[in-house]
C-alpha cells in the first residue's frame, strides 16, 4: 500500500532530505533535521503525489484520509493536546513545500485551531490574554486570505485603522481588548465576503487549509514563477503539518531568518535579521523592520549560541549554505525550514571556492555549484569608479550590480516598457509575489520598505536583478507619478541609477564598466580547465579583443572575420576603389594598397595570441556592404546638380551604378563567401599573402605562429578544392620568397545544409571544420536572421519554437544535421578537427550539446569565454558521468 502521509518529529521521523520529490524540499529537510537531532516541532507531510491526484480528481483517495487521520491522532498524542480542545487547544501551521523551493510561492496558515472558543483556552492556559488573540487575529486573517481568498489588504488596514484609533504606532501596541475587538472585525469581514461564518470546526479549518495549499500549486503565481524558473508543472508540492511554536509570545520570544554564510558577498559570517515578539511572516513582510542577527545573542544568549551551533551542524551536513528559519520561544529554539541558499553570483563563486579550501567539497563539487549565469552576471557592468555621482538615497544593499533605467511604479509598466526595449527600475514601497513579471522585466529594483531578506532581495538575488531594498527617505506619490526624497522630485520615466552592490540610488544616468575576475573566479576557472576536454576559443578580429580574451583564458581565435578590418576609415577608400575596379588590374592596384595594412592586422592578431592557433576566415560577406548608402548617394547627387559641379558629378554617378548592378535581392544568399574568392581570386590572394608574409615576418622573430585560414560558404567540394589550390599556391609563393617554412592548415566553414551532408567529400579537402551555426541555422530553417525578430517572439509565445534558434542552437534540426557532418567528416579523416563558432559558441546549452556530438572545441566572443571555459568543465563531468553509469 502506498505511503502518503510521512511523520517527522524526535525519534519518529519517516522520511529524509533524499525524498525531495515526494516529500517536497521543506519536508524532505524537516525530516533531515529531526533525524540529526535538531529541535524541529513535530508534524507530518503529505506528499506531492496525494497533491497530484487531487488536482486530478479533486478528491482524495480513501486511503489518503486515513492515514491522514492517523498522523493527526499521532500529533495530538505526541503533544498531549487535541485539536480544537477548549481547555487546551493543540495549533498547528500548514505550510507548502515543493520539490525545490518557490520563495513566498505558496501560503502558509499559521495558528490554526483556534476557534471563538479555545482562543479562551488558550489564553487561560498560557495566562496571557493578548498573545491568544494575537494568534487569532494572525490566523483568521491568513486563513480568510490563502483559504478563502479575501484580499490580505482588508485585514491589514483594519489593524492601521484600529491603530489610529488608538494612537499608536506598531503592532505589538494594540492591547488584548484591541486585538479582541478585531477578531469580530476580521470575522465580520469574512462573514461579509464570503456569505458563511469563518469555520469553527478545526477538523474542517485544516482540511481547507490542506486543499486550499494544493490548490495553489496552480495559482497565477505560482505558474509565473515555475515559468521563469523552469519547473516542471506536473511535480505537485507537499503540505506540511506541524506543532506551532509561538515566537510572540513576550521578550524572550522571537522569529528570524539567517544564512550560514553571507549571501550576497559570500563572506563565511553568520547572517540574517530577526524580531523579538513576533510570529512567522513578520520578518520578510517588512511590517516591522528587523535586527541584524548579531545583535540577537545580547537578547537570548543561550538560544542564539545554539542557533549558531546548530547552523554550523547543518552546513556541514549539507555541505553548503544554508538559509534558515527559526522560532524561540520562551528562550527555547526551535528550527522550522532548512534549504541551501539563494546566492549572488559572486557569493556563489567565493562560497564554492572557500568550501574547498576547508576540505567540505572537492573542486569538481565547486565546479559544478557555479552556474553559467553567475558568471554572467559577474561579467556585468557596475558603476565606472571615475564616474561623478549624484547619490540623492541609500538602502540596503540587497542584490549586487548596476543597473540604469527609467523609473516605473508598477510592475505592469515595467513589462510594458521592457516590451519596446525600454530600461526600466521598478520603484515599489515592497515588492510582492504580483511583481516577478515586472521584477523581470527590469534593469533593477528599488524598494521603500524591507530588509535583506524580504520579498524583493530574495527574488532580486536569485534573478541576479540589481536591487536597494528599505530605502526609507523616499516617499511614492503613485497619484502624480513620481516619488521624493530629500528634495528631489523624480518623476515616471526618469533616469536613475541604482547600485546594489553598496545600496545607493543617484539620479540620471551613469556610465557602467564591465567587471573583472577575481581572484576566487581566476582559482575555479583554472580547476576547470583542468577537467575540460572541450577546447575554448575566442571570436576576435583585433589585437585588442585577441588580448582581452586570451587574458579571459582563450585558447586561440577560432574565428577572426576580416570585413572588420576593411571598415576602417584609412582602409575603406581603397576597398571601395577594389570594389569600383573596372578590370582586374584595377582591382590589383587597389588590393596592394590594402595589402600592407591587412597584414599589420594580422601582425598585431598574431602577436596577441603567439603559440596558439589563429582561425583567419577570408572575406565573406557580399561586397554591396562596403559601398555607401544607394539614398545617401542620391541625395548626394541632388546637391551637386544644384549647385553644378560635374567633375563629381559623374564620380558619384559611377558609384551608383556600381551600387546598383551589386544589389541583390538576397544578398544573405548571394555573391559572398567563397562564391567572392572564386570569382575575383585576387581578394583571397592579397588576403593569404598578407596572413603568411606577417606569419614569416612574426616567426622570423622567433614567435611560434599557427595561421588556419577558413573559407566561408561552401556547398560543394570543387568550392572548396579550387579556393584551398589558390590559398596554397599564394602561401607556398610567399614563403619561398621568405625563405621559411610555416605550418599552415586550410580548413572551411560547415554553415550550408549541403556541406553537412557531402562532408565527407569535403573533408577529403579540409583539414578542419568550423560550424558557422549563425549561417547554419539560417539556411536551415530558411529564417532570414535580420527578419526574425518580426516572427520568433510570436512562435515562442504561440509554443511553436521553445528558444530563439538563433539563440539557443535548435538541436532537433541543425543538431541533426551538425551529427551528420562531423559523422561523414571523420568517416574519411577520424582526427579531423571540428570547431563551432557564431553566437551558439557562447550559450551554455548550446556548448553542452556541441561537447556531446564530438566537437573539439568552440569559440565564442572574448566575454563569454570563462563561460565556456566553466560549462565545458560541466559538461565534460556530466558526458564522464553518463558513461560511466552506462558501463
Ligand atoms: P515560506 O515557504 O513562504 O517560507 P513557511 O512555510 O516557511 O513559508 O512559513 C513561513 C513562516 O511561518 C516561517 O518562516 C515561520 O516563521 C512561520 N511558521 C511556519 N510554521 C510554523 C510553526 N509550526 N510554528 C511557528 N512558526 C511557523
Ligand atoms: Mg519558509
Ligand atoms: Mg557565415
């Protein structure tokens, strides 16, 4: 029979943290801990499963109400109270808890039990009036709220009115009779939306309690966030019933939250916030402002040394950071939820690599921790130190980063900004579950209440969102849309700046610079380099960008295209005239100008990355590029008809007709790649002369130079055949001039459908292979890559793509057909070389998939690199690991 309802508790735990998916994350680590001896109130969880057949059938199996009515007479036992008991009522909170943890996803009820009539008890056993109503009050509004669906907002202003009234400020001010008098209110309220009185029955209370957190595994919420995080719909969550511990219950009474380590920095320092008196949500609703944690052992000594000791145990235990809650009662701890820890990117890089300095995990452990997107992150701009700033508020510094924006006030508005390309920082007094659209949607976000562990600095750092939380000096005005702070008035759609790296907020705009890698970065970088088996190089075109990404741990250029250098205002008047030449020995003219200066480019590429090879590509997009603008030289032409200059005229004449008869009609599709190299030889030739005479020149000095040139676009293998004989006539020409011997490889780009399927007769001819997947997927799908935009975001949402093909590499498709190149490829050559180059180089699934199917290495923009430096290393253990389990 099958087990649905699992106990936790001293000396009758069921389950253990590897029943995450039945159990969910917080009963799964609820059982943990009461298995290591950890003071967690006892309860019991229902699994994920029973959650699964409920929203299924919207009943529940006989069986489950069963062993669901024998945990809760284990409960009563085990405490020696009962439910709804009117002398002395046992409380219980139910609490949600998927397989992995959806932060402030899911609702919990607190207090439940309490009924109009062992409130009393309660309050007479306890002998404290006002602590009983506290409780009430607490639940009638949670219950009226998760269960019922009466907006949280109605309760909460009737506690600001009844504060009003009675002149005081915080919550823990309104006296018992207070207190007592909202009850009614509250009730009254549910009575008034609802139609029926607020449940006296606590058998009845939990049951609706139990469906109402199944129930909201479906809520708008949750489905945004398992969207934006890519959870599985189908997992369920668990419910936890458990023991309430009361952390209102006077001075030596309180509830926090506490990393083990600082979550933002990564800092080995224990860390969180707590309030004395106060119960559960509290803390990260923002209602009061909480303490820092080290403040807490001058309150409760004894409980706050076991705090720490017990945090320690269970980093130990878990071998990572840990995020924790916990309640004191009456000077006594209790835990109520372990998990490891939300992190910044750089507190994930420092906390992996100080974990194994102290021996807790291995470096592969490490490796694996740190995920692409936080490497990503700290690759990302902050604040240029140079800049001058106008700092106008400070907050808490809640989610490292710069971000630069538009000021919006709602969530809504940021998601509509976000729509037109506008940067926006979203402006909140808090942030609430309503606002991850938004959140997402932002550069960045800026809260008026809270602390560093509220809504918006939990969903802020685990986004990697810039983000100040609690800055207090500012006050919204949502009616005239702007907001003031110390004499400023900033209105909607202004620019500001934040930086969540230190908690400032200045007005306008500020330059950002990009970020550097760190000593602990350097350290995991290197361990994976040395895991990796998939080669990482860099896409570069200048001696600048070569340097910058070999610094960034590059293992050479795999693709250096060279119409950039052709760009260049001393190069472009000599490519045009190349381009004007009526006959070949015109066009040599101009090519001999242009040839000195192409190879000093290709010195300085050379000298930047000396040793390693250098993937050149020879020219490759359609020559049309180069020209001017067909209306700029009309509107060119009026102007000199008016004014009557014909010695120019006729100049600017040519030029038009030499733009026009280029023009075409798919110029993606048309007179580039090798077609240009096969009909005007002279390009290639002036280029290879000028890659192997800087290569003589460079080797002549002692430099060790590794030239690969690459041609572009080929279909057919006589494209191919005929190129390679031009290139190497050229190179052998010249280095029989030099007197000198290079090696040189001619390989070509794999970036037609064609080309994948005849690559064995291509590779008969190459001596490696490079995917341009850029070209691949676009010839592919038949998707002009410019025109996509009008499209693709509608396919996405519609479901008929998963991802931007030219994003995220379509495995199905061009995968395929990738497979079928590099099958036929090495069928004639087994060690022929194959590379990926294009955007997919870089994108982390894209570089796993291309490790699977036998790429050698990849290329990637000199940024990206430590990312792939990092995913390769992943991918490496993740292929070992597999065929490992396989064997
Ligand atoms: P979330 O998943 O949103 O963190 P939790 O189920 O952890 O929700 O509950 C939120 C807070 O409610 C907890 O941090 C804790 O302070 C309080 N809480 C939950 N269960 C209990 C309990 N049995 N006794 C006391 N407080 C509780
Ligand atoms: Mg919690
Ligand atoms: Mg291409």
């Amino acid at each position: 029979m099958s087990k649905f309802v699992y106990f936790f508790g001293k000396d009758v735990t069921d389950g253990k943290s590897s029943m995450k998916d039945l159990l969910g994350g917080k009963g799964a680590n609820l059982a943990e801990m009461a298995n290591l001896g950890v003071p967690v109130p006892p309860g019991f969880t229902i699994t994920t499963e029973v959650c699964v057949l409920y929203l299924k059938e919207n009943k529940y199996p006989e069986e489950v109400l069963r062993q669901e009515k024998e945990a809760i007479d284990k409960l009563e036992a085990l405490n020696g109270k009962r439910l709804g008991d009117p002398e002395d009522p046992l409380l219980v909170s139910v609490r949600s808890g998927a397989r992995v943890s959806m932060p402030g996803m899911m609702d919990t009820v607190l207090n439940l039990g309490l009924t109009d009539k062992s409130v009393i008890g309660l309050a007479k056993k306890v002998n404290d009036e006002r602590f009983a109503y506290d409780c009430y009050r607490r639940f009638i509004a949670m219950f009226g709220d998760v269960v019922l669906g009466v907006e949280f907002r109605k309760f909460d202003s009737l506690i600001e009115d009844k504060k009003k009234e009675l002149g005081v400020k915080s919550d823990t001010d309104l006296d018992s009779k207070a207190l007592k008098e909202l009850v009614e209110r509250f009730k009254g309220v549910i009575k008034l939306e609802k139609g029926f009185e607020f449940p006296q029955d606590p058998k009845v209370q939990l049951q609706m309690a139990i469906n109402a957190v199944f129930d909201s595994w479906n809520n708008q919420r949750a489905i945004t966030y398992r969207k934006l995080n890519g959870i599985d719909d189908s997992w369920g969550t668990a419910v936890n019933v458990q023991t309430m511990v009361y952390g209102n219950r006077g001075n030596t009474s309180g509830t926090g939250v506490a990393f083990t380590r600082n979550p933002s920095t990564g800092e080995k320092k224990f860390f969180g916030e707590y309030l004395i008196n106060a119960q559960g949500e509290d803390v990260v609703a923002g209602i009061r402002t909480p303490d820092f944690i080290n403040t807490l052992g001058d309150k409760i000594p004894e409980a706050y040394a076991q705090l720490v000791d017990i945090c320690q145990r269970l980093e130990s235990h878990f071998t990572d950071m840990q995020d924790i809650e916990f309640t004191i009662q009456e000077g006594k701890l209790y835990m109520l939820q372990t998990r490891t820890g939300k992190r910044t990117a750089a507190a994930a890089v420092k906390i992996a690599t100080d974990m194994v300095a102290e021996g807790l995990i291995d470096k592969e452990t490490a490796v694996n921790r740190v995920k692409a997107e936080h490497i990503d992150l700290l690759l990302h701009p902050r604040i240029d130190p140079e800049a001058k700033l106008e700092v106008i508020a400070k907050g808490l510094p809640a989610s490292p980063g710069a971000a630069v924006g538009k000021v919006v006030f709602t969530a809504e508005a940021a998601e509509e900004m976000a729509e037109i390309g506008e940067k926006t920082i979203l402006v909140r007094t808090e942030t609430s579950p309503e606002d991850i659209g938004g959140m997402a949607a932002a550069q960045g976000v800026l809260t008026v209440r809270g602390g560093m562990t509220s809504h918006a600095a939990v969903v802020g750092r685990g986004m990697g969102k810039p983000c100040v939380v609690g800055c207090g000096e500012i006050s919204i005005d949502m009616k005239n849309a702007h907001f003031m702070v110390n004499g400023f008035t900033i209105k909607e759609h202004d620019f500001i700046t934040i930086d969540g790296s230190i908690g400032s907020v200045i007005i306008g705009k500020v330059d950002l610079i990009d970020a550097e890698i760190n000593y602990d970065l350097r350290k995991l970088l290197i361990w994976a380099d040395e895991i990796r088996t998939l080669g990482v190089r860099t896409n570069a075109d200048n001696p600048a960008d070569a340097a910058l990404a070999r610094e960034l741990g590059a293992e050479g250029i795999g693709l250096c295209r060279t119409e950039h250098m052709f760009f260049g205002e001393d190069r472009i008047p000599a490519v045009r005239e190349m381009i004007m030449a009526e006959d070949e020995k015109t066009r040599k003219k101009a090519l001999k100008r242009l040839l000195p200066m192409q190879k000093e480019d290709f010195i300085g590429i050379f000298r930047s990355m000396e040793g390693l090879p250098v993937t050149i590509r020879l020219l490759d997009p359609p020559l049309h590029e180069f020209l001017p603008d067909k209306e700029e030289l009309d509107e060119k032409l009026r102007e000199l008809e008016t004014s009557g200059d014909c010695g120019k005229i006729d100049e600017v004449k040519k030029v038009i007709q030499r733009v026009v008869s280029l023009k075409e009609l798919n110029p993606m599709l048309g007179h580039r790649g090798c077609r240009l190299g096969i009909t005007y030889p002279e390009i290639y030739n002036m280029q290879v002369r000028a890659i192997m005479e800087a290569a003589c020149e460079l080797t002549a000095e002692g430099m060790e130079i590794v030239p690969e040139i690459m041609i572009p676009l080929v279909g057919l293998v006589k494209e191919l055949s005929l190129s390679k004989e031009e290139v190497c006539k050229t190179a052998e020409t010249v280095m029989a001039e030099k007197g000198m011997k290079i090696d040189y490889k001619v390989g070509t780009m794999i970036e037609l459908p064609r080309a994948t399927i005849v690559a064995d007769q291509i590779a008969k001819e190459a001596d490696f292979f490079s995917f341009g997947t850029n070209d691949l997927t676009q010839t592919t799908f038949g998707f002009s890559r410019d025109d996509v935009s009008k499209f693709v975001p509608i396919y996405q949402k519609a479901g008929i793509l998963e991802h931007d093909p030219f994003a995220v590499l379509d495995q199905e498709g061009v995968g395929e057909l990738m497979k079928i190149g590099i099958g036929k490829g090495r069928s004639v050559k087994p060690e022929l070389k194959i590379g990926i180059c294009g955007e997919h180089g870089g994108e982390p699934k894209s570089i796993t998939f291309a490790h699977q199917i036998g790429i050698d290495y990849v290329s990637c923009s000199p940024y990206r690199v430590p990312i792939a430096r990092l995913v390769a290393a992943q991918s490496t253990m993740e292929i070992r690991d597999a065929k490992n389990k396989r064997t």
